[in-house]
C-alpha cells in the first residue's frame, strides 16, 4: 500500500522547505536510513510507541492499539482534566485507593464497551465502516486517530502549510516578550501556523543554553518536539498542544523568579520545562473516572491510580527512547531523568491537591525550605508546575476567558458522551445542570486560589501579586455572569485578589482528613 501525500501549491519559483518535504504522516519512519525510500511494512511495525511499566517499575511493557487480523479495533478509554472534580464535596470525599489489593471491575460489564473509539472525536466525519486491516504497531490514541483518517481517504484536518515571512518575523517578536505574563498563546498558535508547542520549546531550550550544556542533537530535539506536539489531540478544546505550550510558558515565568533563578541548576531547568511540555501527552479529553466505568484497560494497569498522569509520563518515556534524545549519556543518567520527570507529571494529579499542598504549607510555615537541597528544589518544581498547570484564572481576562470556555467546552462534551450511552453524567460535565460562571467559580475558589496563596507566601513577587489581582477580577467577573453566586458572593466578598479564606481551608481540611 502506498501513501500519497499532496504538498501545498507554491509559485513555481519558490522552493520547497526541506522540513515540509521530511514531514512525518500517518508513519513514522525510523532513524535507520534503510526504511527511507520503499518501506516494508513488517519493518514500520517495529516502531515504540507510548511506553508503560508494571507496578514494580522493572518490566516495560508496551501499550499498543492492536488491529488483529480479521478484528476490528474497539478500545474505550478515558482521562481526567485536573478540573473536572465538584470541588468542595469532592475535596471532602476523595480517598486514594490502595495500590495493593484492589481488583478493577470485569471487562465486559459494561455496554459501552462496545462503542467505537475512533466516534469519540468525529463529529466532522461520517460514521463508516472500517475494513480488517493486517496491522500490528505501536500507536499513542492520536496516531491511531490519524492513521485511520488517512487510511480510509479522509484529509487530515491539520495540513502543514508553508508560512508567510512576514508571520514569522511576527512570532520572533513575540518571542522576545516570552517571559511576560500577558503573553498571547493563542496568537503565538496561529502566527506559527499550530507549531507553538515546538517553536516555543526550542527557543526556551536555546535561551536556556540547555542544548549547548548538555549536548543534545539538535535533529533529535526538533524530532522529538514535533512527536509530541503531534501526540496531544487537536480535536480536544482544552488539552491540546497549546494548552502545553502555555503551560511551558508559565514555566519559564517561574522559573525566572528569583528564589527558582538563584538556585536552580540547568538539569533542573532542563526537567521543569520537559515536564511541562510532556505533562499531558496524549490527553483523550475526557476523565479519569469515565475512563474507571469503561473499564479501559489503562484504568486496569495503573490500578485505578493517577491513571492518566502515569500515561503521559510513559508516553514522554517512550518518545525520549523512540528519538533517542539522551542515548548520549549514561543509562543511569537516563533512567533518573525519566523518573525525576515522571515524579513531576504526577503532581498534576489533581485528585493529591491536598497532600502537596498541606506539605507546601507545613515548609513555609516552619521556614524549612533549603532549595540548596536537591529534594527540596524537586519539591518546588512540582509546586510550580502544579501552578502553570492550572493558572489560566490568573491570567489577563482577555485570555483566561477563552481558557475557561474551553475547558467547559470538553467538560460538557464527555456529558454529552455520558448521556448518548447512558453512563452515568460526571460532575461538572452536565451542560443543563452546570454553567461556564459555576464551574469556574468553584474551581477558583476550591482549587487555585488555595494554591497561589501559598505560592505568593512562598515568592512574594510582583508576579505573584498580578497573578492574585487577575484572579479576583477573573472571578469578580464570572460572578456577575452567574446569577445564583452574584447574591452569595456580595455578602461574603473578600478583598480583590486575596483568596476566601475559610470555605477553601475547610474544604481542603475536610479533604484531608478523608485522605
């Protein structure tokens, strides 16, 4: 089978750019030279995809989207955007299963088992039928998606095209100002035509001198940027390459602060940015819990436990080793890099909001944190990007509006999907019961503002101050929009800025003591 591919059309006396001609499709050729030029399919199939490890972390065992032959492929699954909790009376009822013990449900117990996974995303698609195909490779979700468009004759949805110099020039200005807290992602997005994840990664790493420092291939690291911009899912309104690429460019924001740009080291620097790029690889936009009660069988290999944190961070692992970024360095260099990353990706989970957050204000209230320890400066990395993860509230108006659209935007989407199957409808996912104002409001309440708090008491910036007064504003203004808080939120308003203290310390209270 050969797969065409139909470049831009450009005038006759422009060339075409080396990067659009090595493009990657539906398949990923290998760096070995002798899969260029007439493929075997039997050699494209030895290609890693996302990478997992057993509960000893000893083993790695592959997760793969199999297409056995004369089978169709039926895989459920599911996800959890950090937001996606009923704030205060979950907080007060979350409790972390046991790692040891706990049998996941029976495969099969549920209809919705029985539903395709590729319809989760196809609203612009007409639903067909999908031939038995001899496949046998290692797919994360999103090339899975892609390579069935492709393979039944539907046009990617994302086609590369060749951009304008004077777009260019335009987002090397604003990557001048990457450091500023009003930076424009979504201007950025577009200006490099959906490259954003990769044109602000790559300058960050030549800002940094990280690529000079630790003698990283500069092919390797462009390869390895594109696979993971390619592995976060377009369709997603909320958790896709962009949301990474702001979260990245959070990062950087505080890892220029002061207290972080005094005592990190560049392996330091070299992670928090890694993490922050990789933190929700190949999220499938919907949560942990619809991914439990479909009994997917990622809910069933991570015990139920920070299920979609434990795959972003073997998704990353398998794209390192896929590209090879850091066969340079030892093996034992390598593997610590790969476990310090994966500590770090699982402090998003947002279901140990309270453990990190009672451990970040117990250090500041005995003044015992020495970030001239290793362990302490590991701490304060999760902390930041716990923060860059879920600081669009404090983000200028103009922007974290479309954020918090976005994200009820996915939120509603999976009820949706609930109602259609008559699964049970996830908090927050209701569109008739919940609205843009409500969601918003308690997750500000519940959960960022508890959190910035304590990051402005532990680096007490101009920073941390604009990030507070954003955050008042952004919820003085959702709450004028929601009648039904706009009464309550009158009686018992706070300062500008400052978080309500005693509906979120009691909620986090609460959660703590069921933990």
């Amino acid at each position: 089978m050969e797969l065409c591919y139909q470049l831009p059309v450009l005038p006759l006396d422009r060339p075409v750019p080396k990067h659009v001609l090595s493009r990657r499709g539906a398949i990923s050729f290998s760096s070995s030279s002798s899969l260029f030029g007439a493929p075997d399919p039997r050699q494209l199939s030895q290609r890693r995809g996302a990478i997992s490890y057993d509960s000893s972390d000893q083993t790695a065992l592959y997760i793969r989207m199999l297409a056995v032959t004369n089978k169709t492929i039926k895989p459920s699954f599911v996800f959890t955007p950090g937001a996606c909790v009923i704030f205060k009376q979950l907080f007060s009822n979350v409790r972390v299963r046991s790692q040891v013990g706990f049998e996941p449900e029976r495969r099969g117990s549920h209809p919705y088992l029985g539903v395709d996974f590729r319809t989760l995303h196809s609203r612009a698609e007409s639903a067909g039928s999908i031939p038995a195909r001899r496949i046998r490779r290692l797919f994360s979700f999103q090339r899975h998606l892609l390579s069935s468009r492709l393979l039944r004759g539907a046009p990617h949805l994302n086609p590369l095209h060749i951009l304008d110099e004077d777009y260019c020039g335009q987002a090397k200005c604003m990557l001048e100002k990457v450091g500023t807290w009003n930076f424009d992602i979504f201007l950025f997005d577009r200006l490099t035509n959906g490259n954003s994840l990769v044109f602000l990664t790559f300058h960050l790493l030549n800002q940094y001198g990280l690529i000079e420092l630790f003698q990283l291939d500069m092919v390797k690291v462009r390869r390895f940027l594109v696979l993971v911009q390619e592995d976060y899912h377009n369709q997603n309104p909320y958790h896709n390459a962009v949301h990474a690429a702001d979260v990245t460019q959070a990062m950087h924001c505080y890892l220029r602060e002061p207290k972080l740009a005094e005592s990190l080291t560049s392996f330091d620097i070299l992670l928090g940015l890694l993490a922050a790029v990789t933190h929700d690889l190949d999220h499938p936009g919907v949560n942990q819990p619809f991914l439990i009660k479909t009994n997917h069988y990622l809910a069933a290999l991570y015990r139920n436990t920070s299920v979609l944190e434990n795959h972003h961070w073997r998704s990353a692992v398998g794209l390192l080793r896929e590209t090879e970024l850091f066969s340079h360095l030892p093996a034992e260099d390598s593997l610590g890099i790969e476990r310090q990353l994966g500590s770090l990706i699982l402090a998003t989970d947002i279901t140990r909001q309270n453990e990190y957050l009672s451990r970040f204000r117990t250090h500041l209230d005995e003044n015992d944190l020495c970030l001239g320890h290793a362990s302490h400066r590991h701490f304060v990395l999760q902390m930041a990007l716990k923060c860059a993860d879920i600081c669009n509230p404090c983000r200028p108006w103009e922007l974290s509006k479309q954020w918090s659209e976005k994200v009820t935007e996915e939120f509603f989407h999976q009820g949706d999907i609930e109602k259609k199957h008559k699964l049970e409808i996830s908090p927050l996912c209701d569109s008739e019961a919940n609205t843009i104002a409500s969601v918003q409001i308690g997750f500000m309440t519940y959960v960022v503002e508890p959190l910035f708090a304590e990051w402005a008491r532990f680096s007490d910036t101009r920073l941390s101050q604009t990030m507070l007064g954003h955050l008042g504003l952004n919820k003085a203004s959702w709450s004028a929009m929601d009648p039904e808080t706009s009464g309550s939120s009158e009686e018992g308003e706070s300062e500008p800025g400052r978080p309500t203290e005693e509906p979120s310390s009691r909620a986090l209270s609460q959660g703590s003591q069921e933990t």
